[in-house]
C-alpha cells in the first residue's frame, strides 16, 4: 500500500540548504529527523489562556493530546491562538473571531502541518476554530469541558 504524501513531507525531504535548517529545527525540538521522516505533523492549537477561564482545563489536555498523538506515530506541535473569553474581553468577543480564524489558517498555511488538533473550552473560540476549513487539512476539535464556578 502507498503512503499518501504529506504536506510535511515539502519541508523535510528536501535534499538543499532548506530542507537541512528545516530538519535542524526539528532536532533543536527534540526530535531525530531519520525517526520521524515520513510521520505526519500535527498542530495542536491551543488557545489557553489565565485572560479567558473557561479555557484553564486545556493546560491538562493539551498534554493528554500530545501524548497521543505521538503513540499513533505522529509528531505534535503546538501553537498558540488568542483566547476569546467574554468576560474580559471588550468591547466584545465578535470583532475578534475571524482574527482568530485567520491567525490559524494562516499558521496551518506557512507550516509544515499535515493535520491538526483544535482544542477549546469557550463557546466564542470554538467558532473561529471551525471556520478553519479552508485549510484543506484533517482537523478534530476537544474540548477542555465545563469551566471553574467562581464565587
């Protein structure tokens, strides 16, 4: 059975200065190149941030996903989005969600990311995660469920 090429693939297999600096990076991460040559990359968003609390259990699970990932066979990266928590956030939440769906199209688009994992724990940020779509990759959204009560 063929393996069906990755995006990823662009960047590492290259045999030039570039495709050497971009298995450089890979090294400086903490990955061996050779081991992961052929593995698809996966982009773990996580938006977390102490600004937007319903987004706090996402320090748990992102660790949880990455793991994950890498006992598939897969090599996790992780970036980081803006955090669209309402309380805070003024004067509202909506002028900030296609920024938030751009930054990560484009992220997707100037990276070396063959599928991606979304992970959210606020109803404002899991729109602008699945206006994604675009980028034309496989993509999964998590949830970091129910926020903390406050007093």
């Amino acid at each position: 059975m063929d393996r069906i090429p990755l995006r990823s693939d662009e960047w590492f297999s290259r045999q030039d200065e570039v495709g050497i600096r971009h298995r450089s990076v890979l090294a400086t991460l903490g990955f061996d190149p050779r081991a992961v040559a052929g593995k698809p990359l996966i982009g773990v968003c996580n938006p977390a941030s102490e600004f937007n609390n319903c987004e706090m259990g996402l320090k748990e699970l992102v660790q949880v996903v990455k793991r994950g990932i890498t006992e598939a066979g897969g090599i996790p990266l992780e970036f980081p989005t803006m955090a669209l928590g309402g309380e805070f956030l003024k004067p509202s939440d909506l002028p900030y969600r296609n920024l938030v769906s751009m930054d990560i199209e484009e992220t997707v688009r100037a990276n070396p990311i063959d599928g991606m994992v979304l992970l959210s724990g606020c109803d404002r940020t899991t729109p602008p995660q699945l206006m994604v779509t675009s980028c034309d990759i496989p993509a999964i959204q998590l949830s970091a469920g129910p926020k903390r009560i406050g007093l």
